[in-house]
C-alpha cells in the first residue's frame, strides 16, 4: 500500500487539472493494497505525461 501512495505522491502536485487531484485523492483514500487494472492502467500513463 505504502507503494501506491508514493506513486500517487510523485505525480501529484497543484498544477494538474482538477480531476485529475480528485482522481488521485480517491485512489489515496482506498482501502486496499493493490490498484484494479484501470486504475493501474490510468496511474501509469499520468505518471509517463508527468514523466517520473
């Protein structure tokens, strides 16, 4: 879980469009330790445009 919350940390900042914080806000407040194929697959091309 610890993983998902730094990924989620890197590609976070105030710049970004505000659904794009929301979605990450949501993806924070899960209560589980592991990320569905979508939210995986959403996860990863923002961390490519963001480029961390």
């Amino acid at each position: 879980m610890q993983v998902i919350c730094d990924r989620i940390n890197r590609v976070y900042s105030s710049g970004l469009e505000e659904s794009v914080q929301k979605f990450l806000e949501s993806l924070g407040k899960l209560n589980r330790g592991y990320l569905t194929g979508l939210e995986e697959k959403v996860l990863s091309v923002l961390e490519s445009e963001i480029r961390v």
